[in-house]
C-alpha cells in the first residue's frame, strides 16, 4: 500500500459538489483517510479568472503512479473537465502532489509534484493534514516548506467541509 497526497481544486461552478464528486470517485478506487479543509484561493498562473476552492487528501492505495494518474484523468473526465490549457479554469483538477517516500519520472508525470515547494494553496491544506510529512527530495516537511514559501498568494480557510464515506472500492 502507497501513501499518497492528492490535491483537488475547482473553480467553475458548483465548487463545492465538484470537490465532493471527485472524493466519492477517488474513494471508490482507493481509501481516502484524511480530508483537509476547504480553502478559497487566488488563481495561480493565470489570474484573470474565478478564485478556486481547493483540498488535499491522504489516500492508500495499491495503484503505481501511472495508474493512479490514468485513473484520475477518467475521474476528472467524467466530471466535465476540459483539457484546453494546462492552466485555463476548470470544473476539477485532481493532482497528485506525492507518494509518501518516493519520486517518479517520466514523459508524462513528475512526482513530487515539480510546484509543491512553490504553491501555497497546496502547502496550507497539507500541512494541516500531514504537518511532518517529508518532501522526498527536498528533505524537508510540509510545515517547513510552507513556512518558507514565498508565495504570497491569497489563501483562506473556508467553513466549508467534505466528508468522507467509506464504500467498497473498485478494482
């Protein structure tokens, strides 16, 4: 088993019920242990568009980072995601920021997500699910990673939740 932290942002829509869908689908493939909060965030890259809501989560799963990354891409599909842009709004982005313990690399994915370090909308919400998880190639642990960031960006805190229901996964 893999532990895995993905990150879930939208921002066209119904935000909220997109975060939702795309927990319930991600929790039929794998189990998703822990949901952080709800935070509302500025765009990154391209600012001339909504703000995003956005969420990391801790999975288990059995999936190899390219399966896991096949199988995101169906989840993101399904739920109305446009692939026009790599940074154009979208209705659910689903990223995988890193295996616990491990990178990986090829043409098509980089894990430890290569913007981690970089992005305060990702550091915040997994710092407050897995403060002392380390980056397995900076060595350092989200806390720390997001206490140095220099992003500046606007990152809050909603009052906004996601719960978790545990059904029997697929294959």
């Amino acid at each position: 088993m893999f532990r895995v932290y993905l990150g879930l942002g939208s921002n066209i829509g119904d935000r909220l019920n997109f975060l939702s869908k795309a927990l319930k689908e991600l929790n039929k493939i794998t189990f998703v242990k822990l949901v952080s909060s709800i935070y509302e965030t500025e765009p990154w890259g391209v600012i001339n568009q909504e703000r995003f809501y956005n969420t990391v989560i801790e999975i288990e799963t059995e999936f190899y980072p390219l399966d896991l990354f096949n199988k995101i891409q169906k989840i993101e599909t399904k739920l109305g995601r446009k692939k026009l842009s790599h940074m154009d709004p979208r209705t659910i982005d689903i990223d995988i920021l890193f295996y616990h313990g491990w990178s990986f690399e090829n043409n098509t994915l980089t894990i430890p997500h290569p913007e981690l370090e970089r992005r305060r909308f990702v550091l915040e919400p997994i710092s407050e699910i897995a403060p002392l998880a380390v980056h397995p190639i900076i060595g350092k642990t989200m806390i720390s990673l997001l206490r140095h960031c220099r992003d500046k960006s606007l990152v809050m805190r909603t009052t906004h939740s996601l719960t978790i229901n545990h059904t029997k996964r697929e294959g």
